[in-house]
C-alpha cells in the first residue's frame, strides 16, 4: 500500500501536510501527539496499524502545525488551533461525510468536530481520550514533565516514551525518543503538552449525534481510565470498550485487538494485518548501512560494488517499501531488525 501526501493551509497561511491511504469511503484520523507522516510510515508498527484501518477506507492523516511534513509555528497550541487544522485537511479532500478516529488528544479534537458538525460525522471512534486535560496528571506532574521537555528535550522525550510505551523493550523506546524529536523541535513539544492539560471538552459532549465508540487500555499510564470512563458517559450512546495493556498508543501491545474493534465498529470486515513487504539479503545490507548514515559512494565502497549500484539499491529499496526518503529507510530498519 503506498501513501499520497497532500498539501493544504490554515486560514494564517501554515503550510498542513496530509496523507491519504487505501480506497473508499474517508476515515479521517486525528492525531494526539507528535507526528511525522513520512517517518511513522516507515515504522513497522505504526505502517500496519494504518493499513489495517485502511483496507476499506480511504484512511487520512495530518500533521499537525510546527510537527513532521507540515510548516513551523510557533505560536501557542489551542483547541482553536485543532479545530481549524481539522477543518482545513477535510475542507482539502473535499468530504461531505466522513468516519473519524481520535487517539489521545485527538480524541477530545474529534468530539468536538462531531459536536460542531454533527451532519458531516458518520461514525466517530475514540481511543486514550480525556473530558477534561487536568485530570490526567496532578499538578505536580505536570509542571515535572513541561519543565523536563522545555529544559531538555533529550530527557524529556524518553520520561515521554516510558509513560505512552510502558513495557517496550529498550530498542522501542529508543526508537519513539528519536521520533519525537525529529517530529517537533521542543518548544512545540512544550506548547502541544501545555494544551493537552488545558483542554475541555465537557461541555460539548452531549451535542454529539453520530453513533460512538470509545476505547481505553486499562492501565493506560498516560490518560486514566476513568476519563475514558467519562467521555462515553458524556456522549449519548457511546459504547465502552475496555482493553487490556497499559501502552497508551493503539498500535503496539495488541495493536490487532483495536484495529477489530475499529474494523466492526465501521461495518468492515475482519482483516488479517496485510502482509509486510520483504528486501533481499542485498538490500537489508543495504538499509543497514543508510540507518547508519552511509552516503551511497560509502555505501559502494564498504560492499564493494559501484555507486550506480548502490543508488539501485537504494531506489528498489525505496519502491519495495513505499518510501520516499533515507529517513524513511533507516526508520524501518531500526525498528524491523531482529538481531
């Protein structure tokens, strides 16, 4: 499956990069944290995760402001800001109605665009959401962790990485502290987290007509089950699922179980997670020298061959995979390797 990225902007002119994957009818995914469309492409994980919603979708994702593909701001994050990130990405794929998927504090963003605009929503999907941002964390807390990613955005990252990947092996957790900070620089870190705590969306909640399910890990360290607890109770006719796990990402730990239940909840059928597309012995070879950050001339000597052969390589790899960048490659490898 390969993703097209699209272009739009906000009503300021901020440059918003959009994916698009898959066929049919849109199932729009908000995101909760920082994002990079390329690179969580390359990610094993997070690639399958996203190919399982979209066989029967055409699945749309964004990044938002200052993050990934999009254009820098620095101004400071509101709900204001969200609304009109969401808006500008759908006003894009020009969708009259859609599905949509909120994770973490997507997941408050999307309530509040099916509040706003009941008759554009068909089916919306909740998962690691919050009411209300301040009863995620005590004060304390919060203070701890803003200070940490404002001051250090090195240590800040991994404190990040063990709260939403609680469990991962220390090559996970490496990998989603590297990511985070070749998504966003840290004052964007700082100024996401600070909105985050600040959000609320009490008070919206009873507008929303399109049928909802909302889905909560049990132990999820980042968002509490009890503010899962609550955005369903605050929805009319929201159903709660409870999950095992504590990761606060859909797509690790049992990431298949969430994709069944988005899956049937959307009225597709059960899927197996599509096959992952394989390199030859040559070409890991290959992207195991591009993670290291080999130039292709390094690449020619170190095998042996000539440039033109490694820049074969490097394309076929490309094309196998979907990829359109080196980053892109030596993500997937950093995080398929078994070794």
């Amino acid at each position: 499956m390969r993703q097209r990225i699209g272009r739009t902007r906000l009503p300021d002119g901020t440059e918003i990069a959009y994916a698009l994957a898959g066929e049919g009818p849109y199932l729009v995914y908000v995101p909760g944290w920082l994002t990079h469309l390329e690179l969580s492409w390359a990610v094993s994980a997070q690639r399958g995760f996203y190919e399982t919603l979209a066989r029967g979708r055409t699945l749309v994702r964004y990044d938002q402001p200052g993050t990934g593909l999009s254009g820098p701001y620095d101004r400071p994050y509101t709900m204001e800001l969200e609304r009109q990130t969401l808006d500008a990405v759908v006003d894009a794929i020009a969708a009259p109605r859609f599905d949509l998927f909120g994770i973490s504090l997507g997941a408050p963003v999307a309530a509040d665009r099916a509040a706003r605009h009941p008759s554009t929503v068909d089916r919306l999907v909740l998962y690691g959401g919050w009411v209300r941002g301040a009863d995620i964390a005590s004060p304390a807390i919060q203070e701890h962790v803003l200070a940490l990613v404002s001051e250090h955005w090195g240590l800040g990252s991994g404190v990040l990485a063990d709260i939403f990947l609680p469990g991962g092996d220390a090559a996970a957790r490496e990998m989603f502290t590297r990511y985070q900070r070749e998504s966003a620089p840290a004052h964007t870190a700082r100024s996401m987290l600070e909105m985050c705590y600040r959000v609320d969306v009490s008070g919206v909640l009873q507008r929303i007509q399109a049928p909802t399910l909302v889905i909560h890990r049990v132990r999820d360290r980042a968002a509490p089950l009890s503010q899962g607890r609550a955005l369903a109770q605050g929805i009319p006719g929201a159903r709660l699922e409870v999950v095992p796990g504590q990761a606060h990402f859909p797509y690790v730990e049992d990431s298949d179980a969430i994709a069944r239940l988005v899956r049937r909840f959307l009225g597709l059928p059960a899927l197996r997670r599509p096959a992952v597309a394989s390199l030859t012995p040559r070409q890991y070879e290959v992207a195991a020298l591009i993670a290291d950050g080999l130039t292709n001339r390094e690449i020619a000597d170190r095998l042996s061959i000539t440039e033109r052969s490694a820049e074969s390589h490097v394309e076929r790899i490309r094309d196998r995979m979907g990829f359109r960048s080196r980053a892109q490659i030596a993500a997937w490898y950093a995080t398929s390797r078994t070794d």
